[in-house]
C-alpha cells in the first residue's frame, strides 16, 4: 500500500484520493459485527441524533473495541498518511459515524482542520482523514460530499453552529461555499462497504440528511502527524485525544486474525476523559 | 404529447414517466423569472421553511401569476393526463416548492392521494401529480425520490406528522419504507429544468434537504378527473381547490406567446380562500 506519484499529485490538487472495496467484505464484516454492541452502549461516547435514540457519532472506540483498535493500527490505512506526511502519525480522532437509516442527520459544510485549530491548538493541517465505508454508499444514503480543490485555501472563516444538529461544528457560510463549489463542483464517491476515502483535513466537506432504508455506518478517522500534536486540551480528550505515541501497525491480516491490542477503556471512560 | 402504449403500461408498472427537458429553456425562462417575484411576497400561498424565510412552497400561483396560469393550461402537460384518465381533468392543488439551495428542508415519505383522500375526501386515486423542473435537478440537490411500483398498494397506513417541518404531512412509517424499498427499489430522476415527471398520486415519494448552493425550484401540479372532485373543504381553498371545470388547454406555444388567462386572485387572496 504505496500511494505512486499520479495519487500523489492527485491527492495535492483535489484534496482527496478514493479506494474502492480497499477491505474485502470479510474484513468489514468483523467491524460491522461490532457495531449494533457499540452503539447501544451508553457511555459519553455515543452522541445521539436530535430528537432520536439513533447513534450519531460514536467515539474512540479503537480504546475499548478489539476489532476498532486493530483497524486502528491496520497498515492500508496508516502507511499511505505516514507517506504523504513523511513522518509518524498518532490517532487524534476516532468516530464510528451511524449517519442510520431515516434518522441520519445533516453535517453542514465545515473543514476539520477548522475544528481543530480553533478547538485544540493544532498547529498545522498535517492530519489526515480516512474515511472507510461499513455500508454501501449509494447516492440515496447520504454520501460524503466533497468540494474538490477547496483545501487549497487553508482555513476558511467559519461560524460556530451550535443548534442544527446534537453536535457543535464550525460551519461556513452560504455565500463562500457558493463561490468553492463554482470553482471546484461537488463530488461524492459512492461504493461497496470496505472502499477508503483519504482527505485532506482543509477539504470542505458536508453530507445531507439519510431518508434512505439503508444505514451509512463510516469510520472516521483522523491521523495527525506526531510534531504537529494538539497543544490546547479543551475538549474532552474521548473527542480529541492526548497520547502522541506514534501508531504501530499490525499486520494486513490484523482484521482476520486477532492480534493481541491494548484496550484501556474496556471496562469505562476515564472520568478525566470525560470532562475538559 | 400523446402516450403511446408501452409508455402507459410502463406507467401502469412503476407509477411514474419522466420526460427530460420536454419544455425549452425560452419556455422554462418564462416561468424562472416570475419565481422571485412571487416567493418575495407576503401572501398566505408562501409557506416558509422552519426557522429560515426561504419558500418551501408557494400555492396557487396560476391563479395570481399569468404564465403560471398559462403554464396550468398546457397541452403538453394536461393532455396525456387526460388520455390517461379518459375523461377531462381540474386543477385539484398548484405548488411551486422551492428546495432552496442550503435551506430546502427534508419532505418526508408520502402519498399524496393519502392526504387528499383523508383531508379532502377525494374519491379514488383519479388525480395526476405532475412535476416541472424549473432549474437542473442532480444527484446533490436533493431529487425527488420515488419508489417504483408503490403506488399499487393503494393507499398505506400513514401517521399526521406536524412537527418535522413547517408543513403538516401524512407520513409512513419506517418499517412499511424498508419492505416497499426492498421490493422495488429507489430512482430520482434527474435532468435538465423543463423535465417533467408524470406520477400517479399513490406512488409513495420523498426528498431530502438541499445542502448544495443551486436551487431546486419545481412546480408541482395535481390534476383530478372532473368526476372525481373533493367531496370535503376542510382545507383553505388555496391549498384544495373547489372550482372543478375542465381545464381547457391553451395552444403549445402559450408559455413563449401572451394568451389571455383569468387571474381571479391578482389583487389578493379572497378571505373566504385563506380559512378552512
């Protein structure tokens, strides 16, 4: 899993490279399987929809998940970041996204790197989302839609939406987003679960309401690389995570064979990870 | 315009026909320049979206806007409802919904012949909708989405939903989705703006919300067969219409030529229009 220099170049201009069916389905079937136990827990972890018991967003479950923390350190998700930003990366974030059928809520428009910056003091964009798709993504699911290009302009202004969704986000405006999309179009890859999306944390980034019959169950994951640590903890660190050890990878059958991992919130949430 | 056979025994299979860009741009341009002047008003017929001043959908408008009225006598549009009803039709509801771009908000799982039999108490399901793309509908702003061959169940159970958005539906219920999903699928027809889509008033329809920048401006026609009128006037006039003469269509070229029409509504809406 070596990105050659056409993905390279690719990923520089458009802020995005896209994977389909990357994992086999045996592979996801291990997450898959994990999911509905994750998301009918209740921990802070699991923040749910507005006005619904629907899981929206799940938290570091790589710290008390085995088959989450083995994908955490799985190598065709790891190397090609450690590639792109020549140096070790540790998990600055990890979310298991439900985006459920009839209940999946909107993420507006917003850049990570945004958050990120604003929130916790992360001093450049050199963290890098991966997102890797449990469901099949199709165009009635509420897909990932991507800008093109809009990475190009580091950090856009943003305002704090805090009444939309049940999550807070830094949203941009109307008006600017006009504008990217009049430069750069919209795009949404769509493909079998298991497909990998690498993007670029300034790509600005939304995905609509989820009507459909069909979960779209993501992981999200955001690698940071380790100089570039966060250096403000004003999140709780469930959200934003404050161990900078560099991830090791397993082996590109860690998904199919166990491995043995370190699962240090098995048994509960830290309190100190909890509160800010 | 007249439908030949294999098109109405595809209408009768999947409930619906999609003719894209069946009216010009110089047609269509007619009608796109009215929009903002009618949306601009403040006239009970403008129902905006929850928590934005965006139209969500403006009614009546043939009766106050002179190509929209024109627009409601078209052979194009009238003539293959009429053939496929085999008697002569009225205007039952005339809607122009706008799907914003950022603020267009979600319309739930519905049949429409659902809320006219059990608002209106309109007879059977002898009644049209008729869509017209007044701008290019694409997979990111938010398409009509239509599960083909529902409308062969009759009419489903539903529930009166009043809180999801600023317009009351009779909506259907998750379960009753997945089974009509799982048997016939989903399609959203997409196109240029002067497509149209003929779809029988049983097939169950949704949207999603419009989180890209173009609008998705539509009009929306419910033509009933004269002998099939509501019984019922519990809703206001301007949302259920009680004039029940045969719409006599105008010649094919009366969006691009001036024909005279009656704007009976021009100055205002009567007050006996506006309550129930």
């Amino acid at each position: 899993m070596k990105l050659d220099s056409r993905q390279i170049e690719r990923f520089e201009r458009e802020g995005y490279l896209f994977f389909p069916a990357l994992f086999s389905a045996d592979e996801i079937r291990v997450l898959t399987d994990e999911v509905p136990r994750l998301f009918a827990q209740h921990r802070p972890e699991n923040v749910r929809e507005k006005g619904s018991d629907a899981v929206r967003t799940n938290f570091a479950a790589h710290l008390y998940s085995r088959p989450f923390a083995r994908l955490a350190r799985h190598p065709r998700m790891v190397l090609p970041v450690m590639q792109l930003f020549g140096e070790a990366v540790y998990m600055h974030q990890f979310k298991i996204n439900g985006k459920m059928a009839f209940d999946g809520d909107v993420w507006q428009w917003h850049q990570d790197y945004g958050t990120w910056r604003r929130d916790d003091d992360m001093p450049d964009a050199r963290a890098m989302n991966v997102a890797i798709f449990l469901d099949e993504v199709n165009e009635f699911n509420a897909p990932l839609m991507f800008i093109p290009s809009s990475h190009r302009l580091g950090v856009i202004e943003a305002g704090h939406d805090l009444t939309t969704t049940s999550y807070p986000l830094w949203t941009i405006d109307h008006g600017t987003i006009a504008a990217l999309v009049a430069r750069g179009g919209i795009v949404a890859p769509k493909g079998p679960p298991g497909s990998m999306i690498l993007f670029h944390s300034c790509l600005v980034h939304a995905s609509t309401a989820n009507l459909s019959p069909w979960n779209r169950v993501s992981v999200y994951l955001s690698l940071c690389a380790v100089s570039n640590h966060i250096r403000r903890f004003q999140r709780p660190e469930y959200i934003a995570h404050r161990d900078f050890t560099p991830i090791e990878c397993l082996p590109d059958d860690c998904l199919t064979r166990d491995y043995d991992v370190p699962l240090p919130w098995r048994d509960g949430t830290p309190a100190s990870a909890v509160t800010a």
